[in-house]
C-alpha cells in the first residue's frame, strides 16, 4: 500500500534575506528528505496587509500561503527575537489563519507545530519560544515537546549553511522528527477520510474530492 505523503509548511518570520532566520528555516526543510513535499515562506513571502477578518480580494500572494497551510500536516515556525517576542511580519501572518476558520481541518487542527525562536539573548529566545508555543496552541496545533531556542553562538551558521553548534542541529533534528511523526499520522486520516466507505468496504475517492 502507497502511504500519503506529508505536507510540511515552514514560515520565517524574518525580512533579511540572508537573516539566521531564513538560514535555519532553509535548512530544516532540507534536513526533510525525499518522501516529504515541503513550502517554504521566507519572510518576504508574508508581507501581507495587515490583517482584517473576512476581507474579500484577498492577494494572490495570501490565498497561495493559506492554501498551503490548509494542506498541511505540519507546520513549522522560525521566528527573530524582536523585544522579547515574535516579529510583527510573522504574528501578521499566523492572524491570517483566521481565515481557515471554516476549512474541514478548521486553523491548524491536527497538525504538527514545530517552534524555533532565533535571538541575541537566551532570555529573548526563551520567552519568543514560549510565545509561539502559545500561538499554537491557540491555532489548535500540537506544538512538538521539542521546542529550540537559539540565541548567541548557537545562531551561527558554517559554510554549507548548517547550525554551526552540534547541540543546536541535534535538537533541531529531534524536532523535526517529532514533526515528521505526528505530520505522517494526520497524512493518513486526510487520506482515509477522502476516501467513501459503504457497507465496510473502501471505494476509490471521486476526483476532486474535498479532504
């Protein structure tokens, strides 16, 4: 039997286009390997109006990132460290999942929440870490136990674009295993609830057919 292949959404809270941020995000789509599609939104992806519910004409650009997202089996945050929280460019963005309120997996429910906070300071990373917990939480995702915060050297990249620090990349990992775990699991409920079951007996999903 062909097992569904997970949807693994990233998002970068960070505008810098070479920003640690970014860098890390890249890289943990990398580290997905190949029976996993992957979407990566660097910042520059979610400069997004700011958010008002129920605006109609939305952008293109904001239809494409919450289709992904409702495609999505897990979901995971790279946020900058901004005065203690999460960016305004990525707290803008994760507003605009309001919008998937009606969707069949209303907001992020049932995914895989993985939370990376990127700052100077250990106390700043901290408390962002915390705050994007909270945010998923509140989307109805289920934050992995393996939260990372990186601040001072365990920010530092080496030349193939990896985290420098060996600590940094091995939870990083733990991580992103989590994600992959629970990501996999909600993968095959998309897949069994596509597909009409009469009398006990499976029949093929109507083309089109709505998850």
């Amino acid at each position: 039997m062909n097992l569904p292949v997970p949807e693994i959404v990233f998002l970068s809270g960070s505008l810098g286009e070479e920003s640690k941020t970014n860098r890390v995000a890249s890289w943990c789509a990398l580290q997905c390997g190949p029976r996993v599609n992957t979407t990566l939104f660097t910042g520059s992806d979610l400069e997004f109006p700011f958010y008002r519910p129920q605006t109609s004409g939305a952008p293109q650009a904001t239809r494409r990132y919450l289709s992904a997202l409702e495609r999505a089996d897990g979901v995971v945050i790279v946020s900058p460290t901004y005065h203690g929280t999460t960016s305004g460019l990525l707290k803008n963005a994760l507003d605009y999942v309001n919008e998937l309120a009606q969707a069949p997996q209303p907001y992020l429910d049932g995914r895989a929440f993985g939370c990376v906070s990127v700052g100077l300071g250990e106390q700043g990373a901290a408390s962002t870490l915390h705050t994007l917990r909270t945010i998923g939480h509140a989307l109805r995702g289920w934050p992995t136990p393996m939260g990372v915060a990186l601040s001072d050297s365990r920010t530092f990249m080496d030349e193939q674009g990896a985290p420098a620090d060996e600590q940094a990349r091995v939870q990083l990992k733990v991580m992103l295993q989590q994600v992959l775990s629970l990501a996999r699991l909600n993968a095959r409920r998309r897949a069994a609830a596509v597909a009409p079951r009469i009398a006990g007996h499976p029949e093929a999903a109507p083309a089109g057919g709505t998850r």
